[in-house]
C-alpha cells in the first residue's frame, strides 16, 4: 500500500523521510560508524602510524550496538503518545516491545536523511523509565554512542515498557517549534525507541495518540478506531511510521482537492485562529488543478491516497 503525504509549514515545504541509523544500503552511514572519529582518522588508507590513544577501546564499545539484519522482528512494538500537554510543550509516550530474557539494546533514531546528519533530536528525551511488569529495568546509556540504551531483561519477561517524554523547544534557538496551544506537528522519530539489530522496514509497530480535547488532525496512517480524542492506527513498520508525520490543530480544516475521485487527495489545514483557514475560491481552483497537472505529467495517481499538511502560523 502506498501513502504520501507532503508537510508543508507556512512557505518552506519539506519532505520526511526515515533512515534506518545502522540500515546499510539505504544511503545512509550507520550509527555506530560515528563513534570513535579520532581513531579512523588516524588509520587512513593505507596509514602505518598507530591508532590514536583509545581507539582500540573506543571500537570495543563500539560493537556492543548490533549491527542491523534484513530480519522480521519477533512481534508488535505498540506506541501511545499524548499530546494534550500543551502548556509544558511535553509529548508524552508509553511502549511496549516484545522482548525475550537475555541483553537487549535500544535506540533512538539518529539518522535521517532529509536532515543530512545524524540529528535526531537525542537531547529532548526525557525521564526514560524501563519496566517489566511491575519490576524497574535499569538501562545504561552506551558510552560511545549516546542514541543506544543498553539493559537486561529479566527471566519471564515476555514484554518491555517504556515511559518517557519528548521536550518540544519553546524558543527558536533550540529547535524547531513543532507544539503550540493550538498546533502540533509530529514527527514519530522523536518519540519511539527501537530494538537494535533489525531493519526499520522490518519492525512492525502499532501506534496510537491521545489528542487535546475538540482537536483534528491529519496523516498519511491509516485509522483503526477513534474512541473521542484517542485514536489508533493500522500496523505498519517503523520505516512507514516516521515517514508519516501527523498535524493536529485546535483548528482545523479538510479540502477534498480531487473530489469524487477513486484515489482521495486532500489539503489539511491547521491554523493558529479560525479567520486563517478560510480559502478564497481561486485558491481552491489552483489547487485542485496541481493535482490534475500532477497526473498528466505522472501519468495518473501512483499511491493510494494523498495528503498534504500545511501549517499556517
């Protein structure tokens, strides 16, 4: 099934992707090849001087992440994450992770490509609490790759959870606003954590997110059930799941931009005030005639469902 969506906030547009932080071959350098920089410098091609001081137990912690493996994961990580916080610009998260007794490595996203650097924001994760039913799991932050989570998972224990928050930035300076007290703008990469050793495209995933009381909102996901301001998503994996960024809004508003088409296109709308999402007939005409320009060019519709999410603020 193919599902796009296009973000777009205010006049600068950007396409999200994901890129699996130790996935080779999808363009991208693993996370672990980060580490230790001062050692691979040191011991060019072809170089006969030794290895900087440390290297050689840099590389050591180094290999304590496992590398990714084009293997299915063994079950359903489910992810809530809660967005009604508005006043600390918080996002909450509560996951489980299928697991088996033995060492377990967690990470958090690092690479991703339309970002061009490993900048996953790392540093806005806060009060990361392990547990495994009732029992505290104590983790270990690994010492030369700071986006890996090292523990072990007691005898008997079939699930992990995990309870942490993502901490928005409330200044510009600290990063990209992403919650305001009428909009959020999600980008799941920052608020998931995964199994080390497997593909992003092969961890399946079930998320879902707890919305502010009367808000929208819009994605490429496909819905499950809604039960008042908590909704649910189909599985997917979570390669597609941090491609699909959602916007909510206290404000918010659909156009159907291909009406009475067998493939949806639509224009989601959120805003700061009710007066920004009006949209002068012209408006709407151009829009709806992108969309048809689209297909002549393309040659007709290539996914299943189109969305795009525009931000006025």
């Amino acid at each position: 099934m193919k599902r796009f969506v296009l973000v777009v906030a205010t006049t600068v547009a950007s396409a999200l992707s994901i890129g699996n932080a130790q996935e080779p071959g999808k363009g991208t350098t693993p996370a672990v090849e980060t580490a230790a920089p001062q050692a691979e410098a040191a011991a060019g091609p072809g170089a006969d001087a030794p290895a900087a001081p440390g290297a050689e137990h840099a590389a050591t912690l180094r290999g304590q992440v496992p590398l990714a493996q084009n293997i299915p994961y063994p079950g359903t990580l489910t992810l809530k994450v809660d967005l009604t916080d508005l006043e600390r610009r918080l996002i909450g998260v509560r996951e489980s992770i299928p697991v088996k007794p033995g060492p377990l490595t967690l990470l958090y996203p690092e690479w991703l490509p339309g970002n061009h650097a490993p900048r996953g924001p790392i540093d806005a994760l806060a009060g990361l609490i392990l547990t495994a039913g009732s029992r505290r799991v104590e983790w270990t932050r690994d010492p030369v790759n700071v986006y890996a989570f090292h523990l072990d998972v007691p005898p008997g224990t079939n699930r992990l959870d995990a309870q942490f928050q993502f901490a928005s930035p409330f200044l510009h300076d600290q990063g990209r606003t992403v919650v305001t007290p009428d909009i959020v703008g999600l980008q799941w990469n920052t608020v998931v954590l995964y199994p080390a050793g497997y593909y992003s495209s092969r961890i399946p995933i079930a998320p879902s997110v707890v919305l502010p009381e009367g808000w929208e909102f819009a994605a490429a996901l496909d819905e499950d059930s809604r039960n008042a301001n908590q909704v649910s998503f189909k599985a997917t994996t979570l390669e597609m799941l941090v491609d699909s960024p959602l916007f909510a809004g206290r404000y918010f508003r659909r156009l159907d931009l291909d009406p009475g088409a067998a493939t949806p296109v639509h224009l989601n709308l959120v805003a700061d005030s009710p007066e920004s999402l009006e949209v002068k007939g012209p408006e709407l005409v151009a829009h709806r005639k992108l969309v048809q320009e689209a297909y002549a060019l393309f040659g007709g519709p290539h996914y299943d469902r189109y969305e795009f999410l525009l931000a006025l603020s």
